[in-house]
C-alpha cells in the first residue's frame, strides 16, 4: 500500500528537501577542473549538518559516503574519492537528507569546465525527461505515466533510459513503494492519489541502457562506456498537479 501523507508529515519531508535542494546548489558552485569527488563529500556534510540534517546515504546499506558522486559513464551510486574532476567531464551529483526522521532525496548533472554539445544535449534532454514524468504525476494518472513520459522524451531524442534502477516514494523512508521505472506503458501500475510523494529520476545514456556494477558494490557504470546523466526531484501529488519538493536544486 502506497501511504499518503498527512499535513504534519509532509512538513516534515519538505524540510528534508529543502536542505537536499540547498546543498545540491552549494555544491554546484564547488565544481570545478581539479576538486576531488572526497572534497565535495566533505563539504556536504558539513554543510547538511549546518543545515540541521544528516546525510541520507551515510550507511545506508553500507554505503561509505554522505553522497554519491557519478563521474561521465558512471550512471549512479559513484563513491567520492581522490579523483579529481577534469574539464569536460559530467559529474552526477545525488543527494539524500533526513530530518526528524523524514526525507528529501535530489539530483542534478552538472559540466566541469566547458562540455562538448552532444553531453550538453544530454544534459538538456534528461532535465526535460524528468519535467516530462512530473507532469504525469497526477491525480487520476498511473505510475507508469510517468514512466512512460520519461521513456518517451528520452528516447525521441536518440538516447536511452536506464533499466536496472528506478525512483521511489520516499517519506518516513528514504525509499518507500511504488517503484518508478524510467520506461513503460501508459496506463498502468498505481494509481496515483493526492499526498503520495515521489522521487521521480531518470538516469539517460547516450549509448545503449544496459549497466553494470563496479568492483566497488555500489558504482553502476554503462556496459558500453558511453555518457550517462541523472536528475531528480522529490515531488508531493496535490488535487491539481505535483508539487516539487526540491526546487531550487539548479541554483
């Protein structure tokens, strides 16, 4: 059963978010060529806790970081480390907070320095992509309209969407039911009721969807190399449209 939130709890998630959309706009201006991935975490964390929260991820499942850093064929779940970032690279930042036992869970794609046009492209297409499942996020809709309106944008573009990974509601848990394909058929799964929250999230490549896991447990690359881009809001289903619960991730 998918649960949908009362007003005191969506207060609460709406903090959380907020926090993971300010600290996604603070790192934003921290990347440049020659900052390491480890650089960036670090500066999360200090900046989430000044925030009031904690890190969503730290620990999770075991997980070694306080966010996840996804550099060019890296499509999610890259840990932060020594390597640092180069001009024309993309880095894939994701950010999860938890606040008085709520969370808010974002993430944005961002160039190093100057990026040639096809990943810009990219980037532009997966931003829509994500724009496009919102929409669909509606009372009256079904989970897999928004799956659907990703896959749709996604691949008129020439590109492709990631299988193996999928968003998730989110509330009193970082990752809660129903599941959110980024690919589908209209007109199935869930149907969608005002007060369930959403992590909507495509994750797009420029080759083929197909991905594997590194030797690390955690970081999903591209089985072929090619470019990856990941974005994602948290959102809140009201009796008109879907409130994004992260707006301000870009700034």
């Amino acid at each position: 059963m998918i649960p949908i939130k009362s007003t005191g709890e969506l207060k609460k998630i709406r903090a959380a978010c907020a926090i993971a959309a300010k600290t996604l706009a603070f790192l934003r201006k921290k990347i440049k060529p020659g900052i390491t991935t480890r650089e960036l975490d670090a500066a999360a964390d200090v900046f989430i806790q000044q925030q009031g929260g904690v890190s969503a991820f730290l620990g999770y499942r075991g997980y070694p970081a306080n966010i996840c850093t996804s550099i060019n064929e890296e499509v999610v779940h890259g840990i932060p480390s020594g390597r640092m970032l180069r001009p024309g690279d993309l880095i894939s930042l994701d950010v999860g907070v938890e606040l008085e036992g709520y969370f808010g869970d974002a993430a944005i794609t961002v160039p190093v320095g100057q990026i040639a046009e096809p990943a810009q492209r990219l980037i532009n297409v997966t931003k829509q992509a994500l724009l496009e499942g919102i929409a669909q996020a509606r009372k009256g809709n079904h989970v897999s309209d928004i799956s659907h309106a990703v896959q749709k944008h996604a691949e008129a573009a020439g590109f492709s969407v990631v299988r193996e990974f999928v968003g998730h509601g989110i509330g009193a848990q970082l990752h809660e039911e129903p599941q959110i394909p980024n690919f589908g058929s209209p007109g199935r799964g869930v149907a969608i009721h005002p007060g369930m929250v959403f992590a909507i999230e495509p994750m797009v490549n420029v080759g083929g969807w197909k991905v594997e896991v590194l030797a690390d447990g955690w970081t999903a690359v591209t089985r072929d190399r090619q470019l990856s881009a990941h974005f994602e809001h948290t959102v809140c289903v009201t009796e008109s449209d879907a409130e994004i619960l992260t707006m301000g991730a870009e700034a």
